[in-house]
C-alpha cells in the first residue's frame, strides 16, 4: 500500500490532463494525523524549480499536512508566474480539504523544464484527487508520479511487535507496531546531493520535526545520495518524511532510522533497476579508502565514466577504465597499489595485470567493481547502471 501502509494517510493517483497522454498525473497524500510532523530533503542544483522553494519553505515549519505532486511538467524555470502557481496549487489543496493551510501543503512536479503548468487542468485535478482520497489509494499516487518510468515504486517496512503484516506487504499491523511506507519517482537524472527525483515516505510513529530530520538525512547519505545513474542532477529533487503518530508508538531511534534507511534503499534500487536503457544494474565497491569521504568521490567518478559504462553494456571486463577514472580523483591512494576486481575476479592486482580478464563473468543483470585504494580501512557502495542505446534514443526522443 506504499505511503498509505502507515497509519493516518490517505492518498489518490488521478488523471487531471496534465499529460498528453491520458495517464495519470496528479497525486494527493494526505496526514490525517494526530500528529503532523515532517521533514525533508530537496536538490543542491542551485537553480531549483519553483515547488522546490515553495516546499523548502514549508518544511521550516516542521508540520505537512498534505503533499500534492505532478508529473507532466517540472515548473522549473518558469519564473515568478511558476512560483504563483506552485502557491495557488498549494492554497487549492487547503481549499479543497477544509480546515488545512497552505503553508502545510508541500508541492513537488516533475517533467519537462521550462514550461508553464496548465493550471485549468491541475486545479481542478486538485479536487478530483481530493475526492479519491482512500486509505488503499497509495498505489495509485505511486502511478501518478511517473515520468518515463516503465514501473511504479513502493516499499514498507515494520517495526515494533507486529503481526499480521510483514515487511514489504500491505497487511495490517497490531500491537505495539509501526510501518515506515514510501514510493518514488526515478529512471533518469539521477545524480544527487540529498534527494533523488520525488520520494515520499510515511509513518504512524509518534516522532517529533528534528528526529524524522536527523532519521531522513541519515538514510538519504547513505541511500539515495549514492546512487548515480547519469550524472545528471535534477532541478525538482525532493524528499519528504511525514508522521501522523497514529500508532501511538515512540520507536527506539535506531530501529526507526533502520525503517527509514531500508525503505530508502529498496526505492533507490528500484530506480536503479528501471534507470532509462539500462540493461546492467552496477554495484561499485570501494574499499582500502583514507576516508569515506575519499571512498564516495571515487565511487562517484567511477560510476559517471562513460567508458566503463558502455564496456560493461558490451560485457568487456575493461578494468583499464577503471584505473583511469580513479586516477582523475583528489583521493589518497599510490597507483602501483591500486586493485580492482569484476563480479569477484581480480583482473587488476598492484596497479598491473590481475587474474585472466576471461574469468570474468558478466551475462547477468547485476553486475560488482570492487575497487581496492589500499590507503586505509573506509569504504563506501555506489549504485549505477550501464550506458545502451535505448538511453539515447529515450533521452533524444523525451520531451514529455
């Protein structure tokens, strides 16, 4: 049931028109309390689109009662009218719920920059979602959001002494339980600082602003801020947590930010599985770094070699290119030193010719670079996919 896995959450996934297509393109998540408590993330691409601002300004506050989200367009560098229509987005929203405020409702879109929203189609939308409103409707906000995603995104977690529900199911929880449920929007620009595209999680546990804060930039560090698609940083990332407190219950912190973590992780997975053309879903292991730091950064540039990416699409254990993006960062390492590994195969040992290349086996999905620095005891994982034609063709042919 995604964000409506938690208790206290209504949601809707409906079609306002937005998208030429006729497929859905507006979703309403709605906290029915009794606690209100958000906290978020949002892109560092510093030209930021107009819900970014307007929903940066609203997580201040630490209260969200309600998230509207569209796809079919970005309103991002639209000027000061794409800000007046994030804002009467906003207020629609609080009209159409009775008893909200405007500045408790978060925004987030996602398309097409530089275009104008056509608002006689969102707004009423807006009331037509408001309508659907259902505690089943999570699945449906999830389809909503889509972009060039071929699949829509979900994940749950429980926590707490639960029965009746496992984790990653929509049954109910009892006793003394809690659920932490989330779908995201992601196949393409993924390459963040905090935030990947739009994602919005859910729980019925009764945490205060600062604690969802501190739980949400944990799991983002270490989630979705190293998956790395395309090296292409979104205008619209954004990322929300909200907490109804509907389930009575005031987790431990660190089980909490386990949930938090894990449904971070299995949504930032689920994008990298569905990134734009891709065919290999890549796992690049860093170990022996200075620093996690260092381990990130080369990770990093790994991942956005375009070299690399086209030989693992082409299933050639080039590990040459993995040594030459390593060497283009500032990390500590000494090069007559370095090793790297293909799916478990150490074809690279001290800078030079490892085992036999032909070793290397690569005809399946997933695919692991482990890349040795030998320069201390930190590492870090970052996600990516390979580089395939499709990825041009969907990229050249995109402007919807």
């Amino acid at each position: 049931m995604s964000v409506t896995a938690a208790k206290g959450f209504k949601a809707a996934g409906i079609t306002a028109g937005i998208k030429e297509s006729g497929a859905p393109d507006l979703a309403l998540v709605v906290n029915t309390g009794p606690r209100h408590a958000a906290a978020g993330v949002f892109t560092s691409n510093r030209v930021k689109a107009a819900p970014v601002l307007w929903s940066e300004q609203v997580i201040k506050g630490g209260t969200v009662s309600a998230v509207v989200l569209n796809s079919g367009g970005a309103n991002a560098c639209t000027g000061s009218k794409g800000f007046q229509d994030t804002h009467a987005t906003a207020e629609r929203v609080a009209e159409a719920l009775e008893g909200h405020s405007a500045g408790e409702v978060a925004v987030a879109s996602t398309g097409l920059i530089g275009t104008l929203l056509p608002m006689d189609k969102l707004l009423p939308g807006v009331d037509q979602a408001a309508a659907a409103l259902s505690e089943d409707g999570g699945e449906k906000a999830a389809i909503a959001i889509k972009t060039t995603d071929t699949v829509h995104k979900t994940a749950v977690v429980r926590g707490g002494n639960t029965s009746g529900g496992a984790a990653g199911d929509g049954g109910a929880a009892s006793g003394a339980g809690w659920a932490v449920g989330g779908m995201a929007k992601g196949a393409g620009m993924l390459a963040p600082g905090l935030a990947t595209m739009l994602v919005v999680l859910t729980t019925d546990a009764d945490l205060d602003p600062a604690t969802l804060d501190k739980a949400l930039r944990d799991a983002t560090r270490t989630t979705f801020d190293r998956i790395d698609s395309d090296g292409c940083m979104s205008t619209n990332d954004t990322v929300l947590l909200l907490a109804s407190g509907a389930s009575g219950v005031t987790p431990d912190y660190a089980e909490f930010a386990e949930a938090v973590r894990a449904v971070c992780d299995d949504l930032g997975r689920q994008m990298v599985a569905d990134a734009e053309g891709a065919s290999k879903d890549i796992r690049i292991d860093v170990i022996g770094a200075a620093t996690e730091d260092e381990a990130v950064q080369v990770g990093r540039t790994i991942a956005r070699n375009n070299l690399l990416k086209c030989a693992i699409h082409g299933e050639d254990p080039n590990w040459g290119r993995v040594l030459s993006a390593i060497g283009t960062t500032s990390a500590t390492f000494e090069p007559d030193r370095l090793n790297v590994a293909i799916n478990g195969v150490w074809v690279c040992k001290n800078g030079s010719v490892g085992e036999d290349r032909e070793l290397v086996d690569m005809r399946y999905r997933e695919v692991t670079v482990t890349a040795d620095l030998a320069a201390g005891s930190a590492g870090a994982t970052i996600w990516t996919n390979d580089l395939t034609a499709d990825y041009v063709h969907e990229n050249s042919a995109y402007s919807s």
